[in-house]
C-alpha cells in the first residue's frame, strides 16, 4: 500500500485490505459516524459490491448515550448505510454509567452490544475502523503503564471476543487517509468532543505527538514508527508463545480431569521449570492461572511476584523441612511442596456476614 498520508484509498488497495474476510458468511460493522469508521463502512460496501458473491454486511452503532448529539450521529450512520444499500440496527448502553473509568466501561460494554449483535445476525466478525495512529496511542499508553511484551504488541490485526473475531482491516492506514477517502467521496462524518477532551488520556497522548515528532524530524513518522514498533512487538510475542508451548508440554506432569479424585489441577516439576528462561516462566504461570482461577486475567505484576515468591521458597535449604508456598491469585491456588508447583481452582471466598 503506497504511503503517502493524504492519499485517498482505492478500490485496489480496499481488495487487498478486506481480502481476509471475503469467506466469512456475515460480518457486523462498527460504525460510531466518526471519520474512521465511516470510511469503514463506505469502503466496505465499495468493496462488496464489486464480489459476484461475499460475506453480508451489517452496521451496528452502539449509542452509549454520553452526549446529547449521540442519537443523531446513530440516525445519520442509519442514513447514509441504507443509501448503501446497508441494514443498520443502533444499540443503546442502557442503565446507570459509572462516575469514573467511563471509557473503559464504555468499551467494555460496546465490545458486549457488537459481540450480541454479531450472534444474533449470524455473523463470524466484528470490523472496527481502528487505524494506524490508533495504534501508536495504544502503545504509547501501555508503554506508560509499564506492559510486557504482549501489552506493547498493542491491538492485533485479529483477536477473539466474546465467542466471535474482532477484526482491525485499517491498522496500519493512518487517520488522514482515511479522512482523504470521505472529502474524496463527499461523504460528511461526525466530530466527536470527546476527541480533544482532556479529562482523557488518548486526547493528552495525542496533544503531545507533535512535541515527540519533532525529535524524529517528520512529524508523520511517529506513528508509522511506532506501529512499526508495535508490529516488531507482535512478531517476539509470537515467537516467544511458540516457546512456552514447547516447554509447557515438556514441563506438564499430569494434568487431572475433574473426578472423585480431585480437582483439575496442573503441576510442574520445580526443577525443571527454574531451569527454562524466566519469561517463559512467567507466561507458564500465567497461562494456568488463567486457565484454573475464576477472577479474569492474573496481572503481569502479580505473576512477577508470585514467580519471585516461588523461586525464593525453591532457594532455601530444605533441612528437615522441604521447602513450601501456598497463595491464591486470579481465583487460582498455588502452591509448592515436595518438589512440584500446583496450580489449581481456589476454594470459594467466604461470605462476610
């Protein structure tokens, strides 16, 4: 795909962007009437067209009903998708918003609304429009946060949700072609507020992109850089997962189906898990805590620790008395003794009366 960032994207370029899901039976658009993502929608239906046979699609616009100009940007979506010959259906976040971490609930509760509207349409994928600025952001705030290397690969291409893909056609095409694409076609778009709200971190990252671009001279060359960097990221995360399912095989001692004998559990034998590479280590923990607790995903931090804790109880002198951890995390129990590390589901929490 050329380069240049104020170039409008041609039906060319738009084959071989959505050439990934020319199989799929359905797939849900997510469309908020913002730039990025009706130039989602308009490219997509350009595309489809252009198919003697392809997947259906369908605009979903979620209206977490969060400004008074919401339901009219819904109605403008609804508009200007059945001028393209596009069923559109818009859904409302309904019920009490929580008075802070509203962005990530609202998130939260479109990634939810999209993932029903998809199974109920009977669709294999969500297409959001996130592009390639989108995604230096989300680098740039992971990297802030202190993330692994999983967190700074930033947002993938694809990604399983909530029993369906969500798919990221756009990721690396920066905004501006996007906009390109539209004043092109003379197609209007709504501007969010919330954009440039400052209350909100990507709004502040963003405010600073032009003060970091300077040091890398062309001011267009941070966020290629840093989707660049991001992609970098992805591939090392890649090829260490790669890593770890190797050595979880080797390392798995048994691991029990739910029976009269005991609960599900996996076990490791601590010899030979201090001896494979600390990452890995990391990621083995993780994963069986994930897989056996019933709290979400453990936390990087709390892995880091946890694995510290582990290798501090290994490190003492067995004596007369073997070395031992116990510890829940993530709703997992972990424990160590008699040589072997147990990672099974934690008994309930007591109920405080």
């Amino acid at each position: 795909m050329p380069d240049d960032d104020d170039s409008a994207i041609s039906a060319t370029e738009a084959k071989r962007l959505f050439a990934d899901w020319k199989t799929a039976p359905a797939i849900v658009l997510a469309v908020s009437g913002g730039p990025d993502s009706v130039a989602l929608m308009w490219l997509m239906a350009r595309w489809r067209r252009a198919l003697a046979r392809g997947p259906r699609l369908v605009v979903v616009t979620v209206d977490h009903g969060l400004r008074a100009a919401s339901a009219r940007e819904a109605s403008d979506v609804k508009r200007l998708a059945r001028s393209l010959g596009l069923p559109h259906h818009t859904l409302r976040w309904r019920g009490a918003k929580p008075k802070t971490g509203v962005p990530a609930a609202a998130r939260a509760e479109r990634y939810r609304l999209l993932a029903k509207a998809a199974q109920d349409h009977g669709a294999t994928h969500i297409l959001t429009a996130h592009t390639r600025d989108d995604q230096a952001e989300t680098l740039l705030m992971r990297l802030l946060r202190g993330s692994g290397i999983a967190g700074l690969a930033a947002m993938a291409r694809q990604s399983p949700r909530h029993g369906v893909v969500l798919a990221r056609p756009l990721l690396q095409v920066p905004k501006a072609r996007l906009v390109a694409t539209l004043r092109k076609a003379k197609i209007g778009f709504a501007d969010d507020p919330s954009n440039r709200d400052m209350h909100f971190t990507r709004p502040r990252l963003r405010a600073l992109m032009p003060a970091l671009a300077a040091e890398g001279g062309d001011p267009r060359n941070l966020p290629r850089n840093l989707a660049r960097l991001a992609a970098r990221l992805a591939r090392a995360d890649a090829a260490v997962e790669v890593l770890a399912d190797g050595a979880e095989r080797y390392l798995a001692l048994k691991e029990r189906a739910a029976s009269r004998v005991g609960p599900p559990a996996r076990i490791f034998d601590f010899a030979a898990f201090a001896a494979v590479p600390e990452e890995i280590r990391i990621r083995l923990l993780q994963r069986a805590i994930d897989r056996f607790g019933h709290e979400g995903p453990a936390e990087l931090g709390k892995v880091e620790a946890l694995l510290s804790g582990l290798e501090r109880a290994g490190a003492k002198k067995p004596g007369n008395r073997p070395p031992k951890l116990k510890q829940t995390l993530g709703g997992a129990m972990i424990s160590m003794a008699a040589g072997q590390i147990r990672i099974e589901p934690a008994p309930p929490r007591r109920r405080r009366d």
